[in-house]
C-alpha cells in the first residue's frame, strides 16, 4: 500500500477526522466551553484562601504521628515565642517584670491557646522549690503580681533564686538576663492565624516602651505575617497584567493578537479555579505562584497560536483554511506539552504532605483545561471571526532573537560546539548541584527576607538564648508507671548526655533531671545527691513530693503523662536549618541504635517540636523529589517516544530536560536555595513548563523539513518562527513572574519566581539552541525520513 495514501494511517487519520468534525460545528463547541465557563463561573465565590498547618505536615511520616499523638500534652510546632528585652540592666526590676508578667496574661488569652503549656518566669507554673525546716517540700510563684512593688533586697533574692533553677534560667531567661520569654502552644484545630497575629501586634504596640524591645517568633507569626502581604499580592497581580498587556500590545500591535490571549487565560482562570472549589480545596497565599504561572502558560499557548495564525494567513488567503491549518499545526504538539505540564503537576502528590497532594490534584486538571480552553477554543474562534484586514506582523525586538539564534546555529560545526558547550555546563552543573541542601540553608525562616522583623525578632531570641527551637524525643515504657523505674530513668539520662555533647544543643529539659534536683533537694541541698535512686517507690515519693509542692495542678504534665508510661525529652537548638536537624536527628539515632533492647520494655520515638516536625518536613520534600523528577523525565520520555514513534525524539527531549534540570540544581547550590516542601513542585513545574519549547521547536524542525527538503533551511527556519514565539512567550512568561521578584515582600514568593524566570530561559535556552543541534548533529530518521500523506498529515 502507498505510504502517502491515507489508508495507510488509518490511526492518524482518526484524529484527522476528529479535526473535521470540531471544525464543521464551531460554533457548538464554543456554545459548549461558554457554558462550562459559566458554570465554574459561578463555583468561584465559594472557594477560600487560607493557611492550615496540617496540611503542610507529611501526615504518613512517623514524627508527624508522633507530634499528633502528643501536641494536646506536651505541645507541638505552633509555638509563639515573645521576648522581652531590656536595653539597659536586667530584667530584675519592677518594670520590667510588670511588663513581662502582662504579655504572659495577654499571651495566655490569645485564641486557641493550650493554657496548660504556657512558660514564663512571671508565670504562675515558674515555683520556687524548697525544704523547711520542718522537712516539708513547699513551693511558691517566682513572681507576685498581687504583691506589689519588690524592693532591692526581694529583687536580688528573686534574681538568685532564677539563677538556681535550670528550668527557668536559661530555657526561659537569658543568660545574661536581658531578655525573658514568654512561650505559649497553640491548638492547631482552634488556630485562627489573624486573629492571634493581631492581637500580639496590639500586644506590642501597647508594650512598646523606651528602654524595652519586644520579639515576637514562631509558627503562627510565621503565617500571620504571610497573610498580611495579601493585598500585595493584588498589586502585583495588576501590575503583571498590565506588563503582560503591553508587551502583547508592542508584540502584535492588532486586535487579535491582544485580546484573543487575554481571553484564553481569562477563560483557563476561570476554569481552574472553579475546579479547586468542586474540590472543596482551598488557595494557599504562599502556593499562589503556581496558580498564577498555569495561567501565564495559557497566555503563553494563546501566543504561539494566535502567531501562527498570521503566518498561516500569508499561504492561505481563506482564514477559514489558516485557522485549520493553525489547529493541525499545534494542537498535537501543544497537547503534548500541556499534558507534560500536568504530569510534572500530578505527580507531585507522590509525597505525604497535603498541601502538595491539593496542589498536584487542581493544578493537573487546570493545567489539562488549556487543551479545550485555548488549543481547542482560540482556532475555532479565529475560524467564526471575522478575517483581519492587516495580516502583516512588524519587526520588533523581539524578533531578532530568533534571527539570532539562526545565525549562531547555522550549520553542523557550530553545532557541534553548541553541544560541546552544553556538555561542559552539565559537568559544572553536576558538581554545583551537589551542594544543594535538604531543608533550610539559613537560619530564620526562608519564607520571609533576612532582614524581615520576623527574621529579625529569631536572630534576637537565639542570640540571647542557648536555643529556642525544641527537638522532643519520647520515652514509653511497656507498663503504667514504668517511667519510675530506675534502669529507664538512668538510661534517659544517658541519652541527654549523648545529646548535649552536640556543642550546638543549648540545654535539655526532662524528667531525669528533674528526679535528680528534687533528690538534691531532699537531701539538704547536697550536689552530691544530684544522681537517680536506685530504688523505683522513692522515684515515685520523689515524683510525688514535687507534684504535692505545687498548688497548681498538673505539675508533670510538662515531663510525663498521667500514667507515667510516656516521658517527653526536650532539647533546644538555635536554629532550623537542614544541617542542623540532620545532625539532631542522627545524633538521636546513634543512641538508639547503640541502646535499643538493653532496658526491658523501654522505647524511644522521634520527634516532635519544631526541629521534629521540620525533620519530617524535610525528609518528606527529599523523597518527593527523589521520585517525582526521575518520573517527570521517564513519562514525558516515553510519551514523546510514542507519539513521534521514535527513540531519537524521546532521547533529545530527555536530554533537553536533564540539561535544563541540571543547570537548576547548579543554580539553587549557588544561591543556596534549599530542597523543601516549598522549592520541591516548582522544580517539577518547571521540567512540564519548559518542555513544551523543546516540543514546539522540534515538531517545527520536523514540518519545515518536509516542505524544504534540507536539513539546514528548515532548522534555520524552524528557529526564525517557532523560536520567535519562543521568545516571546518565555519573555511573557517571565513578565508575568518577574513582579513578584521585583515587588514581593514574601522572599519565598520572589525566590519561586527567580527560580522559574532561571528554568525559563534555561529551557528556552535548550530548544532554541540545543535541539536544533542536536538534528544537525545526529540528523534523526524521524525528522529527516518525514513525510507528507494525501491529506497533509506528517509522518516518519
């Protein structure tokens, strides 16, 4: 049979005739997206934007199930730390401690607070212990509020009585005893983010004073502060599309070329976020970037295809024939991309956080909606619109970095050089990438800037304190009371010596230590009684004894719980950074490996605090893209491979990506961007976005081929067209990202978009330069051996 008849493609020729069928009832199709459009219309007012902790935690992971099993009794990640400081003297004045004990009050009254797991030395669960004369434990509040002014003896006998107690000097005022804290767990179901960030800004504004300084850090803050930059991030949506208007406006200066890709990503908008709201999901204000750059790949398809039409106006005098043309052009190469858009979205739900799972289900389907509203819709609507009188495209700058491009790869030599460069840059790439961090690679939070008051108010804690970020570890015994047991007591204080000998450890609280002061303390004051009895009934008289010397119920409840089978160990470090959790968590590990089984009946569980819940965090965004980029690469792979029917197609994709890839991960050691639950979709966005310019460029390579018969004319021409709108759309794309580089006070939002813009060019960067190249070089059968069929369809 002859291979140009259409009988020989019977496949092919299916969706050719699927292609007449959309195109002799136009109108209906369009009918149909309105109707679809409306109707998600109409989901949008039900759709909110929100923060919820929960859903950043890797649920699945077992320190996460550790932190759910004990945040209700010995707190969790959402800490909100305050720090009172004094610039002159200390803190052991009575204004100072009037003003330490009303922030107490006021953080004690903030929504959603665990009142059981408020600390400050003003606090009434900060107690002086001590042994009368009578041989009874008696205790009392370090500070008074009832008592009135202090003299400057009572001052100096409070100062050295905080000076004895290490679980107040120390975890809860400094050493040098400028700064007191005040910290406070909240209960992640009750949290109402601006509601509690309000109102400690309230408490600092009415706290501000001449003389003091107020710090306010933690979780909570954390989120609160992101909440208040939402009418920001308005601004820089209005800006970006006003850049976006213009450059659409300078580019093609008509009608059409304006307005019909401003409809595309309008209609693509409205769609995607009706599709969150079917969901029941809600918008994230930190994961808005992506949201907005599906939109921006809408423009960015609406572009490429709105160009195309003019180009096709040129050989068809029909603008009928030029819409057609224009649809079986793109539509096959611009599906392959949208769907590699959507894989590298989809299959971010491969990880255990919720957050990304929500993210990778609405934004696949949003991203897939662009095949019906802009491949599919924008054609059918140039074919019932009216022709344009002016078809012709004026020169601009834009244009000259196609012609650029042609020039630099206008023959096998230059060629070959191209990809001796590139190969080059993939060996640099490989060595820069391995200083890539898991984690964060800073102290402070990376979701705001260094010199941010958040930021600011972390340095200021953790310069004054040993640390304020807690690692818990968990101590079970198989039976009730099995904490009193001497062996696992003595065996829980080996391991806090193991953990104190990381120079990085600020202090350790737990009930070890605790046992041993109260022994102490029974026995005149004596260091030498410093130590655990080895007897399990004293244990529990000396457990006992501190309990009934407090009149505040539930005095262990910070150590152990109610049955004393569970301990809590805590450890403070100064920071979050990746390095510093690995080394915590490893350290941990080498204890248990090194102790497990010695103590009958004794287990030990990681983690919970913040450094435990970050842990998790991490290791959770590392397993993710440890999966979801070698996925990414294997189905986009195959996927090309099958629809072009060739190896060599599958092959030059993949090495486009991994080129790209590469030159990212070189990008982030450098600027010591971490690996986290935050960085880990934008990269897998980015490997489905940039794609999509590879795929345009070659599939043009391979059409001009078949028209011109020579392989260094139709790449030639290929990068005049095809790579003119590859430049535009990337430079659109980037204009649309660019603001929040440029106005974002969110250093998260602004470091997404700098590393997008720098996946952007890198991968326009790969088609333009790279596949062209790479045909010159290898001259694949699948492009040079193309052909033309009775009907137009291409084929190898």
């Amino acid at each position: 049979m002859d291979k140009q008849s259409a009988k020989a493609h019977k496949a092919t020729h299916f969706l050719h005739n699927l292609d007449d069928v959309v195109f002799t009832r136009p109108k209906l199709i369009l009918s149909f997206i309105l109707l679809m459009t409306l109707f998600f219309a109409y989901q949008i007012p039900s759709v909110k934007m929100y923060s919820d902790f929960a859903d950043l935690l890797p649920q699945e992971h077992t320190y996460i199930e550790l932190h759910n099993e004990i945040k209700e009794s010995f707190g969790g990640a959402n800490v909100v730390i305050v720090g009172v400081e004094v610039e002159e003297g200390d803190i052991f004045n009575n204004t100072a401690l009037e003003k330490i004990h009303r922030v107490t009050q006021a953080v004690d009254s903030l929504p959603g607070v665990n009142h059981n797991l408020v600390a400050s030395v003003t606090h009434r669960n900060s107690r002086k212990v001590w042994m009368t004369p009578e041989g009874n434990v008696n205790s009392k509040s370090y500070y008074d509020p009832q008592g009135g002014k202090m003299n400057v003896e009572a001052l100096s006998d409070l100062r050295s009585d905080v000076l004895a107690d290490p679980r107040v000097y120390g975890p809860l005022v400094s050493p040098d005893m400028k700064m007191a804290l005040v910290k406070a767990q909240l209960n992640e179901g009750q949290l109402d983010y601006v509601k509690t960030f309000n109102e400690i800004q309230a408490l600092r504004d009415s706290e501000n004073a001449e003389g003091f300084k107020i710090h306010v850090t933690g979780q909570p803050m954390l989120v609160g502060w992101a909440y208040q930059y939402l009418g920001q991030i308005i601004e820089i949506f209005l800006f970006t599309a006003l850049i976006m208007l213009s450059l659409l406006i300078f580019y093609f200066r008509k009608a059409y070329g304006v307005l019909i890709p401003l409809a595309a990503v309008i209609v693509s908008s409205i769609w995607g976020v009706g599709i969150i709201s079917l969901f029941g999901y809600n918008l994230d204000p930190l994961g808005l970037v992506i949201p907005f750059l599906i939109s921006a790949r809408a423009m960015s398809h609406g572009i490429q295809i709105v160009e195309r039409y003019y180009q096709e106006l040129n050989d068809h005098s029909d603008h009928h024939v030029a819409a057609r043309s224009t649809f079986e052009n793109l539509f096959r190469p611009g599906s392959l991309g949208v769907v590699s858009d959507a894989i590298g979205l989809l299959l971010i739900a491969i990880g255990s956080i919720p957050l990304n799972t929500k993210l990778a289900h609405y934004a696949s389907l949003w991203a897939l909606c662009i095949i019906i509203t802009v491949l599919l819709a924008v054609p059918l609507l140039l074919s019932i619109l009216p022709k344009p009188k002016n078809t012709d495209i004026k020169h601009n700058i834009f244009r000259n970095v196609g012609f650029a491009c042609a020039e630099i790869i206008s023959d096998k030599r230059s060629a070959k050089n191209a990809l001796w460069i590139a190969a080059f840059l993939l060996v640099g790439g490989w060595y820069f990438s391995s200083k890539v961090v898991i984690g964060e690679s800073e102290p402070g939070s990376p979701i705001l800037y260094q010199d941010h008051d958040y930021n600011l108010s972390s340095k200021a804690v953790n310069d004054s304190f040993p640390g304020s970020e807690e690692l818990y570890i968990v101590a079970e015994a198989s039976e009730k009371g099995g904490i009193k047991r001497p062996e696992v007591l003595k065996a829980l204080s080996d391991l806090e010596n193991h953990m104190m000998l990381d120079p990085e450890v600020g202090g350790a609280k737990g009930i070890p230590d605790l046992v041993k002061q109260v022994n102490r303390l029974l026995h005149n004051d004596d260091p030498r009684w410093t130590q655990i009895p080895n007897d399990q009934q004293y244990v529990g008289g000396l457990m006992f004894t501190y309990m009934m010397s407090s009149p505040i119920p539930g005095a262990l409840n910070e150590f152990v719980d109610t049955d004393e089978r569970i301990a809590n160990l805590v450890f403070y470090y100064k920071d979050h950074q990746g390095e510093t959790i690995r080394r915590a968590i490893n350290q941990a590990k080498e204890w248990i490996s090194a102790n497990e089984g010695k103590v009958e009946g004794l287990k030990i569980r990681l983690a919970g605090g913040t450094i435990g819940v970050t842990a998790a965090m991490n290791e959770a965004a590392y397993e993710t893209n440890l999966w979801v980029l070698p996925l990414v690469f294997i189905l986009i792979f195959v996927m090309v491979m099958f629809f072009y029917q060739s190896l060599a197609a599958g092959t030059m994709m993949f090495m486009a990506m991994l080129f790209a890839t590469t030159l990212t991960y070189a990008y982030m050691g450098v600027t010591q961007m971490g690996i986290n639950i935050n960085t880990v979709p934008i990269i897998a966005v980015g490997v489905g976005v940039g794609i999509d310019y590879s795929i345009y460029m070659m599939d043009r390579i391979r059409s001009e081929m078949v028209k011109l018969k020579n392989l260094n004319g139709a790449v030639r021409e290929a990068i005049r067209t095809t790579g003119l709108a590859i430049s535009f759309t990337a430079i659109t794309l980037i204009a649309g990202i660019v603001m929040w580089v440029l106005l974002s006070d969110l250093r998260f939002q602004s470091d997404a978009a700098l590393l997008l813009t720098v996946m952007v060019i890198l991968n326009g960067a790969a088609a333009m330069l790279l596949v062209p190249s790479w045909v010159l070089v290898f001259k694949p059968k699948f492009i040079c051996k193309a052909y033309q069929d009775e009907d137009g369809v291409l084929h190898s």
